[in-house]
C-alpha cells in the first residue's frame, strides 16, 4: 500500500510539473531572465504548490506521526554555512544556464530527447561526485538522508512494539 | 509578457503541492527531488526503495505525460552538448552541496517557512537571473 502511494505522489508530481510548465526550460529561463520577455507565470507555480503544502503540512505535523513511518524526518539545521550558500549559487547557475531542474530533467528524460537525458547524466555524476568528494576530504557531512528507521521497517518495529505491549500489561 | 499562462501554472503547482503534501502525511518525507535522488546514489540502507519508488512515478508520469501531451515535454533548447553537460553537473553539485532545490528548499522549505531555506531560495534564485541574463543577452541566447 505505502509503495503505492510513494508511487503516486511521484505520478502527480510528475503531472504537476508538466501542466505548470516547469519541463519547458525556454518557459523557466523566460521567468528568470526578468529583463527580457518576462514570463511570470512560474511565480505561480511556487505560490500554487507553497500553499497548498503549507496546509497539507500543517495537518501532517499535527498527528503524532506519519501513517507509515516512526517518525517526521524534517531538515534540523537552521543555519546556512557558507558551503549551503555556495552550494546554493552553483545550483542558481547551473539552472540559469539550460532551464533544467532536477525533477523536470527526470520527468522530461523519457520523452527521447537526448537534451534532458544528458543533463540528467551529468547532474546524476556531479551529484555523485560530489558526495565521494565531501566524504573523503571536507569535514562536512553529507545531506542527511536518515533521520531514524526507514520506512519499510516501519511495519517490522511496529510489530516488535505490539509484542512488547503484550508481555508487559500492568 | 510572452506565454502567461497563470492557470496551468498554479494548477501545476497546486498539484506538486499536493503530491509533496500527502508524501510527508504518509511516509514523513519532504519531496525535494535532489533529496530523494541523490539519496539514491547514496545508497543508504532502509532509504533506496522508497526513493526508487518515487522516482518511478515521476518516470512513469513523464510516460504518461508524453503519451497523451507531448507538447508540454517536446522542446529543443539552443544549447551545446557541452552546454547541457556543464548545467547538469553544476546543478547535481550545487543541489548536494545546497541541500536542496527548487522542490527541496522552494516549495517544502518555504512551506515550512524556513528561514534557511528562504535563504537558500533567494541565493539560487538570484544566481539563476543573473545567469539567464548572461546567456540571453551577452551571449545571444545561445550556450
């Protein structure tokens, strides 16, 4: 069930970005160079998609927990050191040169145009890349990517805790 | 203003809202693509599967989207291979090293109003211009 779920949200993302625009590089790059043929339209896409995850969010957080997972894993840092802010401009640069974004370039990769398949090469390598480099030579760690037990194991633990009640009834 | 299209714009993004919304009420995940496909490379144990997951919907919906409009996925940027090439790995570098993207710290990251993540959008954003300047109008549009 939850895989089909992942799986959907995937699917509408994909939907999302595809009727906003967001695959059309020439429409991105029309909304980020606002002294030329201004396009605005992609403001409407953050402000459409802010909104309506601000309140799914809200209504998410104020359960104890997610439905298939033991807990939220929500980003802890609240600073921005100078490796997020570089990190930040090669990001804006790299986007402001074709128009792609990560999930644009994975949605419009399987169209057969080879534009879009060899951006998402490239980013897949410099994503890579840059994770063996900061591994082995920088003392920052990497994005986190766990925060607590995955989410398939989510069914495991609660059946390990259901076990527990059971031998422990005051 | 050229090709305003506020409707299918926020109805796309309302969509993407809504995708990015119901992931976290359900498996406590914030959709932010880089995130979730770079943490596959990163094979980490108890983390691939539901990322793989999710890639293959965005994959599929790219399937689907091509099959019934293909109009919104058809373009041909006025770009070098090695134009492409360059963006990629900038972008794949600069989302790890930013901890985020457009769907990471732009909608999820403000969604939560996270100053970080505002920040974080206000500097790419900026760059993103100032770049878009640069090739449309120092160098002719073309890369």
């Amino acid at each position: 069930m939850i895989n089909l779920i992942i799986f959907s949200c995937g699917l509408l993302f994909a939907f999302g970005l595809a009727l906003s625009g967001m695959t059309q590089p020439s429409k991105v790059v029309n909304f980020l160079d606002f002294t030329g043929k201004w396009d605005p339209s992609l403001m409407f896409v953050m402000g459409g998609a802010v909104f309506v995850y601000y309140i799914g969010q809200r209504i998410s957080l104020s359960r104890d927990k997610p439905t298939y997972a033991v807990n939220f894993q929500l980003p802890t840092a609240t600073e921005i050191d100078l490796p997020m802010a570089i990190g930040n401009v090669i990001f804006g640069i790299g986007w402001g040169l074709v128009g792609f974004c990560p999930g644009p370039a994975l949605v419009s990769s399987v169209s057969g145009n080879p534009q879009p398949v060899m951006f998402l090469v490239a980013m897949s390598f410099g994503m890579y890349a840059y994770g063996a480099v900061a591994e082995h030579f920088l003392t920052r760690p990497l994005p986190q990517v766990d925060g607590g037990a995955g989410i398939h194991e989510h069914a495991m633990l609660e059946a390990l805790e259901a076990e527990d009640k059971k031998h422990h009834l005051p | 203003m050229e090709n305003f299209t506020p409707i299918e714009s926020l109805s796309g993004g309302v969509l993407i809202g809504l995708a990015s919304a119901i992931l976290l009420f359900f498996t406590g995940r914030i959709a932010g693509i880089s995130g979730i496909f770079g943490g596959i490379l990163q094979a980490k144990h108890g983390e691939t599967q539901w990322r793989v997951v999710f890639v293959a919907g965005l994959l599929v919906g790219g399937l689907l989207v091509n099959f019934f409009r293909p109009d919104m996925l058809q373009f041909q940027m006025d770009r070098t291979n090695f134009g492409i090439i360059a963006a990629g790995l900038l972008v794949g570098i600069g989302a790890r090293m930013g901890n985020g993207c457009t769907s990471g710290h732009g909608v999820c990251g403000i969604g939560r109003l996270a100053p970080r993540s505002m920040m974080a959008v206000v500097i790419f954003m900026t760059a993103a211009a100032a770049t878009a300047y640069v090739v449309n109008h120092l160098l002719g549009g073309h890369l």
